[in-house]
C-alpha cells in the first residue's frame, strides 16, 4: 500500500469520496466504536500561519478518535525562520506524528510536504491555492441536508475572485452531475474567467447575477462569502464593496423553506445576526460536519492507504520545458523552496501548469 | 437541567461552594477515583491574552480528570483579528469543546461568551472585570488553611485601586459572617470608594491604615498584591510607589505564628525571597489550591448543571431605558461586540448598571 | 532518594549514560511495553525562545510513554513579562507538571531552574552554554550506529566558535576512550582555545584543518554546522563565510563507506540535498534516536531518582570570594534573577567559576 494524503480534493476519487462521508455518517452515529482508534498516534498541527477554526476542527477530531496532538499555530515558532526547508521540516516531523496537517501561506507547500512527509499529509491551507478540507467540509454539509450531491442550484455570493473556497467548492461540484451555478458578485470581485470556463466545459451552467435578492428565490443552497479586508491593496474600494451583499431576515422571506446558507466563517457583516435563529442557517452545523469528516478523513488516511500512488504531475522531459521556465505564481512555493525539484503538469490545451500551485509556467 | 457557567462568584450561591470545595477535598484524598472523570472530553483555553499560570492550572486540573485540551494562548492566534464577533467564536468553539474557559481583555467578555456558548464557559478573567476562579483558588485557600471562611481578620496590601483579585475576594467574603477587613495601602492606590461603601453596607467593618507593620500583628491572613506597573501611564508615580509595601523577615516577625501570607502572583519586590521558607507563606500553596478547585469547578460544571437558569440582568424594557444609553466603561465588551443585545440590572437606589461589566449606564 | 535534574550531560556518569542508553534500545524495541509507563503524569515545556524540533521531539516522547504535556513555546505567553523570576514559575509549575523541559535564552537558567523545581528538570537549552538532550541524542546516534562511543575519529566542521553542540558532544566524547578530533573550519569560527586546552588536557588529540575534502577520508563521524546568521552582528562577515564548508555528492565520494553525516539541524547550504538519499547521511536518524533517548530520559528522571543529591558547586566561603565579585558573562542568568544565591566552582588551576554558567568570576 502506498501512503496517501489529501492534498487537493481531487486526491479522492468520487467513489472514495462517497466511502469517506459514509464513513464520516458511521462515526457520527457510533462515537464509542470509534474513540480509542488512533490510540497510542499523534497528528502534528504545522500553522505556518495562525487559523483557529482549522486547527481546532482537526485537533478535535484527532482527540475524538483517541489520538494526541502536537504543533505549532504560528511560523514564529517553527524553523523556517532559521531558514530550513519544508521538505527537511517534513522530514523530521515524520519521526514525531503519524499524520501531519500543514497549512502555510505560500501556494503549492502541501505537494511539496506531501513528498518529503513519510506520513500522510493533510493540506490544511496553502495560501490562495487549496483548502480541501473545508471543501470537504462543504460537501459533507450539503449532503447531510440534501442526501444527494448532484441535481442542485447553489448561489455563490460575496467575493467570487479571492474566496479559495468557493473556487474549491465549485470545482469539487463539478464532478457531480446537474450542478447549477449562480454567481452573486459585484464586478471588481468576479468569478476569474478561467473557472467560468472550466464550468462551461465541464457541461455545466453558470450565470451571472448582481442581485442577492433576485437569486435567493431560486436557490437550493446559498454560500456566503466574506469580503477580506486583507485582499485589499487599496482600503477604499473595500470600503465601498463591504456592505453590499448583506443577508438579512427581509431577503430570507424571498429563499425556499428548505434552502440552506452555508459560509466558510468567520463573517463580518454580511450576514445579520437577527436571521442566526432561522433553521435554513447552516454555518455553525457546517462547522460540526466540519470536525465529523476530519475524523473519517485522519481515519482514512492512517488506516488505508492507497493502492496506488497518486499521480500529481506528468513525466515531462525538463530538457523538454527549457532550464530557465519557472511557475509564474509570485506566491508559489517553487521560487522559496530550496533543492526543489520543478514538477509540471499538462494543462488544457497542452499548456504547461506547475504541478505543485497550477499556475501557468513562463519562460524567463 | 440548564447549562451552568462561572461568569461570576455569585453564580454560586454559598451552600453551592461548599459542595464544590468539598468536592475538590474528595478529589485531593481520592485522585485515583476521578482520573476518568472527564475521559473523552474536551476543555479548549480561549486565552485572548496569555496568562499562563491560569492556562496551565486550568490545563492541568482537566488533565488530571483525564480529560483533553484544545485551545490558544494568544489573541494572534484566534479569529478575532479577522473581525469575528466574541459570540461566534463561542458558536464555533461549542462544535470542538465540551467546556470552555475564556479570558479576554475586554470587560464583560465572559457573559457574552456564556450566553452564546451551548457549553459549560468558565471565566478567567475578563480585563479588570472580574476573575472568579482567583477567588475561587482564594477562598479554597483560606478554608484549606483556618476551616473556616468566617471569623477572620484578612490585610489586603499593596495595589487595592486596580488590583482586580482583591475585589473580587474583598466581595467574596462579604457573604460570610464576620470579616473584617484592613487595607493597607498608599492613597493613590487606595481601595475604590464603591467597593468600601459596599463592605460597610453588608454590616461588615473595614480600617484603612498605611503602616504595613503596624497591621500585621492583628491578622489572620495578610494578602499582598504587586503594584502593576502596566497601570500607570505616569512611570514615575509608579517609581515611587512600587518599593513602599515590602514584606521581609523582620516584618514577619510581628505577625501572629497561624497568620497565612497570600499573594496572586507572579510577586516582583513587594515580597522578600527571604521569607520564602516561612511556613507561613502561602502562595505556591495557593496556586495547588487553585488547581485542585478547578478540578472541582470542571466536574461540577459538566456533570452537575444548573436546576435554574442563572439570571444576571433583570427584564428592563429597553423602550424605558432609551435607545441612546451606553454603558460608561469604555473597556466594556459592549462597545465591541456586533449584534449584541444591551443587557441591564439594577443596581443599588435603582440605579441602572451593564449586566456585562457592571459598570454605571449612561446617557448619550 | 533524591531528585534527578538533567542539567548538563555530566549530571550522569558514564555508567548511568550507558543504563539510559539500553532503556532506550529496550523502548525502542518493546514499544507497548512502555505505552502507559507516564499515563496520568504531565511534562511541561517552558520554551522561552521558539525550538520547535526540541520541544516537540520532548513532547512526542512523553506522549509516547502515554504522558501529557502541557506549557508554552514563547515568552511572550509567559509571566516572565511581568517580571516573574525564573525560581518562581518553577516553584509554580511544579504545582502542575511532573517534570520539565526548559529553555531559555539566559546561560545557566536550567541549574537556577532545577534548583527551584520539585520536579525534574530537563534543559532543552540554556543560551549558549548548554544543551544536554541534543549530546544525548548525538552519543545515542554514533553509539547506534557504530556500537560503541570509543575508538573513534570524529570530524567537526563548520561555526566551531559559537555551536554549541559541537561544544557539548566534544566534552562528551572526552570521557570515552580514544577518540580522536578533526576540527574542519575558518580561522575566525575556530574552536575556542579553551576547549582545545581542555582536549589536549583530558590526553587526547586534535588537528586543525581548513580543507574539509582532505579531512574526510580518515573520519568515522563527520558532524557538520550551520554557520548561524544570528551568532554575527557584521553580516558581510557572515556572506563571505556561509558558503565556504559545503558538503556534496563529489566530495561524500572522498569518505569511508562506513562513515556517517551528522548534523544538529536545522540545515540551510551547508549540507547539498543532493547527497540526502546517500546512506551515511544520518541527521534525519539522529532526530528518531534524539526521540528515543528522550523517552528514555524522562522515564528515567521520572522513576529513578538519584541516590546522591547531585553536586553542581563547591562549599566556597562567600565571604573569602568578597561581595564584588560578579559572572563575567553578560548573558548569564545571576545578572536578572532577583534573589539569587551565587554559586561558584573551583575551575582549573584554582580559577574560580560561575557554577550557573561555567564562565569566570571577575572581581569588580
């Protein structure tokens, strides 16, 4: 068997997604079978940058199960600041935790700590790039409430062009059929065009709205998404952009009776406290089915492993690719990691993607 | 049953902290009966800003149950810088934890926390508000020490203006018969005017004297307290001040042999090392003291609940009070806390006070 | 019996250092044997300055004898800021914990630490002067892979001016027979000419090379440093330096097949990872044998005790000494510890010695 991770969502097939959350559904309704089952293992939290909510939903998880936990919340604490690598780190973090979840601020770490790691890795955040197990998280919440995954219309609203996790969620949508798409944004914060496209030629449908009150009335499920202060360079625009997608009890009388909201948390002000009481509010469930999938997840992860290795980049001839082509991602992992080697991807239409961030690879 | 949360001393009433004391004696005799009490459950320290004796002895106590923690100790680390409401954090933390213990720099913080919170919220302190398992650790001290919580001659010395644990022992021990209290202190860091006014109309008798060696012989127990000098923004006021109220050998002297020496900790100057062999010096003592309660003070709020809900703000109708009054204490989580509901109590001669912090309500 | 502290390696003898290393072949071997050997008890690690390879290989240990841990990796979070003295927080958190791992900034904070505590102490590093568990590791490294800790030639290069755990593991492997010293470094990051004295002195031999590529062929062990940015206050110095020691794939052809890499970690350019797979590279095995002796050393501090109160000063009259005479180390611990006995030890030649810190006495 070979050590599995989760370092994108596509790590998991559909089928072992579906185990997964059945898995999650059984620990769920039998707690007691499950909390001695990762006695005697340790889960080291890596925080390159600080998270709460994430590292608490994994570190309950992990103790629920009967394990220990160790870490770091703050790359203060950690050796990178004495200049080591995330490969060596990884290494010498496998001689102490049986499974590690890293989250860190530049893109494409958790590949990168995946194969140096000889414990399964967890990505638990790598800057813009991925977040998987919040997507998880999403799914696990949608199918809890819906029983199906698939024949759904769900509303993205806020900011469409940062939010990490509504790129995630719609991307792990698309491998389920009949997924509608309603993307609530004002301009500056669109959807980026290259995940438009990816919608159309999955064979989905998306459209384009400004309206939250137009869309609610149609929609299965609404995600709201904060507008984050910390993407903004120019603080005006933000200000001007905060306030404008708010839910509040008048827009709630508009959605279905049995419509959802979800949000990755936290919020600011886009959602009024005075709709916290309505039943269709879901974020704070989102959260526990949050933590229940992590449990599943770190209990998959240690106790199957994976028939075969999984495959993140192509054997792709570097004489191929030119010495001097690097991944045109600023914030990638590749331009900070020292001794790494470059690992590329075909992209559609045979454009060559970095394998550990996605990002277009440039010649210099 | 309802939940049940320290918020304040007074969410105990006196038969209640007799059983929790009693309690905490069955657990220092029996250790080994209690080392699965709380297996499989979870405290998470939500430390705002470090204090690490508390932390730990919290940590400890939840331990030595058998129990787990989660938690962080650092505003850094937490969601608030990210703008969450103190509410919400609590909303998320109830998915992890099974029992909480908050401290905050915000005044008013813990009640907010109980309120939101779906599980038992143990306040560690929030600002200068109060810290009730300092007294709690207090009062367990002193009843481990004379037997007794009544009858007893206790010295408060030192920083009596902003030492918040003194206030909340001096009100503490209201609620027994036959305190009498001696504060010894500089006039500009003498004891709040409220807070003498509130001794004298319990029917108990207070002195204020400024010779520490003077008030010793009378004693029971003589509590010292640090002169902070992170209150002052005058540093020289505080120069002059620090070395006054030093408690060395030759004072110890002319106290009574069955006196005890208390201090919160941590002490700089105002205690002599030299005395630190005195068998009458209680403070390491006083800090076992406060881990075995809060061994008690877990079990009892996660086993045993409440069979009323504690009542801590009276049903004022808001339209009486007006829409532009505010609480005066500009330290008050109130000022804060979006979506928060203004809660009030009557305070003595129907005067109107912030059931979160206390403090006098005023007109905008 | 008496309390065991680890202080400085010489706090065991030879014989108790070979004890402790069959501990941990038999932990090692016989993992479940030892699973609960800590249940119930609790390490705290007080880490004033960020480590976290230290605290964490501390932590992975006790957890894996069934222990809890408990503490803080900042001094921030610690009351050291409000001017707590180090005797103090260990008299504190030896109400909580059962033994302790510290570091700290400050030389010769582990002796007053251990003189505080009732518990065991562990020094996980005392600013420059010691850091007894990495020699642990380091002997229990060479003893694992050669079978013995005499008959050896050891090459150090690098920083042999301020590393310190080149310091320690050469005065460790003094104290076994025929070990034989290549010291491989710049003229400015020469060993200290004390510690070449104390060589020659203990009868064994040394030589001073520049050119790591003709020094190689001979050694056994070749223990490589980082040149640290930290220990320069000119950092062109540092540029000119940093590069000069590096060890890669042609030059590792020049060694014996038999020979070993070791390396304290964390590296920067020093070691090419080119050369990582090669398996005489052993400073990732170095890390899982740190682990296992620690395992050892805690069960061992834990259990066993000392039949002798270990003797860390000599009985000198204060008053011969005279009242003026100081540390000449700036950065020793007696010049902030208020209330602090000072101790002192007769070095060689009658020269008198801090015994916090190792460093001379100065009159003043």
């Amino acid at each position: 068997m070979y050590k599995r991770d989760l370092v994108s969502i596509t790590d998991y097939s559909l089928d072992e997604l579906e185990d997964l959350f059945k898995l999650a559904d059984d620990i769920e309704e039998h707690p007691r079978r499950y909390k001695s089952s990762c006695n005697n293992l340790k889960l080291a939290t890596l925080f390159y940058e600080p998270s709460t909510r994430t590292r608490l939903s994994h570190e309950s998880a992990m103790i629920e199960l009967g394990g220990n936990v160790i870490g770091f919340s703050d790359a203060k604490a950690s050796s990178a600041s004495k200049g080591e690598t995330v490969s060596d780190t990884m290494k010498v973090m496998s001689c102490f935790a049986d499974i590690i979840a890293i989250r860190h601020n530049l893109e494409g770490t958790a590949m990168v700590a995946a194969e140096a790691s000889s414990v399964p890795v967890i990505n638990a955040g790598d800057g813009g790039h991925s977040h998987p197990t919040q997507t998880l998280a999403d799914l696990y919440t949608i199918r809890k409430n819906f029983g199906r995954l698939n024949n759904l219309k769900i509303g993205f609203c806020g900011d469409l062009k940062y939010g990490r996790t509504v790129h995630s969620l719609i991307e792990a949508l698309l491998r389920y059929e009949n997924v509608e798409f309603v993307l609530i944004a004002p301009e500056e914060l669109a959807l980026p065009k290259g995940l438009k496209n990816l919608i159309t030629d999955s064979g989905a449908k998306y459209e384009e709205v400004s309206s939250l009150e137009d869309a609610l009335p149609e929609l299965d499920i609404l995600y709201m998404t904060r507008i984050q202060k910390e993407r903004f360079t120019d603080l005006a625009v933000y200000d001007r952009l905060a306030g404008v997608y708010v839910l509040d009890k008048e827009k709630m009388e508009r959605a279905k009776e049995k419509m959802i909201v979800m949000h990755p948390l936290p919020r600011v002000d886009e959602i009024s406290t005075d709709v916290d009481d309505d039943p269709r509010i879901q974020f704070f469930q989102q959260v526990m089915c949050g933590k229940i999938v992590r449990r599943a997840l770190i209990l998959d992860l240690i106790e199957r492993g994976s028939k075969e290795p999984i495959k993140r980049y192509d054997d792709i001839d570097e004489a191929e690719v030119g010495e001097t082509c690097k991944c045109s991602n600023p914030k990638c992992i590749t331009h900070f990691e020292r001794g790494l080697k470059m690992r590329f991807k075909q992209g559609k239409g045979g454009k060559l993607l970095c394998a550990y961030c996605d990002s277009k690879i440039v010649e210099e």
